[in-house]
C-alpha cells in the first residue's frame, strides 16, 4: 500500500500524470483524510485536478490507534503539515509506503522507518518498468516543473544501475 502526500499527489495531478503512477504503483494508493482536506483548499479557490484525485485515489478510513498516533504526532511536531503527518502515522501503523516531495517529511519518516519512495525513484521507475520512455519522463518533468513551480533533480534517474 502506498499512502501519497498532498505534494507528491498534486504534483502529478497538475500535469496530468495520476494515471501514470497508479499504473505505476499496481498496489492499492491512498490519501489521508487530511490530505483530502488539504486537496479542498485549492478546490475552493476554483482549482480542478483535485477532483481528478478525488476520482482515482482513495481516502483512507484511519482505525482509532492511527488517530491516536496521529494526535501524538501533532502534538509533538510544529514544522510538518497535518497531511504529511497523519500520512506518516498510517505507515507507521500499516507498514506501508510513504511518499512525498518535502525533504522534512521523508527525513521524518524514515527516522520512524517508514519506507519512503521518493520522486526520483518513481520517476525511474515509470522508465525502468517501461510505463514512459525517457523522453516522456523527461516530458513529465517538465510539466511538473512548469504546473506546480518547482525544479526536479534528475541525475540518476536515467542510469542503468539501481
């Protein structure tokens, strides 16, 4: 199971890439509660891929013990979102997959070891398993740089070694 950050998820809903890392990922993908309330925010304001999420990724229903990790969490840490936390504390409690674009959150979670698939390796990933080939990856990044206003580290992605 891997549990997706509001970043990472937007990210490739902007560019019009979700259906790539679902096709990516066969396993089942999900959001936090949190992260969805995070997904209304640019709803509101007339922004329409959060809906293409809403559409293809699932909201996890969190047990009681992942809202009291949660809460724990949130009482203890001031400097990462409410989203990225209660991501963390389901991975925590599930043994699943995070991922996300802030570096604050994946040095978070893989302090908790969480496993934490970052954007470079599902970017080698898609090209690796011959979901793109390196020119739509390339094409990718550039949509992602441009739609969601950020530079993405490349190096390595396109190397033939792990």
């Amino acid at each position: 199971m891997l549990i997706l950050d509001t970043d990472i998820v937007s990210a490739f809903a902007k560019a019009d890439a979700l259906n790539l890392i679902l096709k990516l990922f066969k396993s089942e993908i999900y959001i936090t509660p949190e992260v969805y309330e995070e997904l209304q925010v640019p709803l509101s304001y007339g922004y329409m891929y959060p809906k293409e999420i809403f559409d293809k990724v699932k909201v996890l229903d969190l047990t009681p013990e992942e809202q009291r990790s949660y809460r724990d969490m949130l009482n203890k840490n001031i400097n990462l979102g409410k989203g990225e936390l209660e991501s963390i504390s389901v991975c925590i409690e599930r043994d699943c997959t995070f991922s996300s674009l802030d570096k604050n959150a994946i040095k978070f979670a893989e302090k908790r070891k969480v496993k934490v698939i970052v954007l470079k390796a599902i970017l080698k990933g898609l090209w690796r398993n011959k979901v793109c080939s390196e020119k739509e990856v390339r094409d990718l990044v550039n949509k992602i740089e441009e739609k969601d206003n950020r530079t993405i580290d490349i190096e390595g992605v396109f190397d033939d070694k792990d």
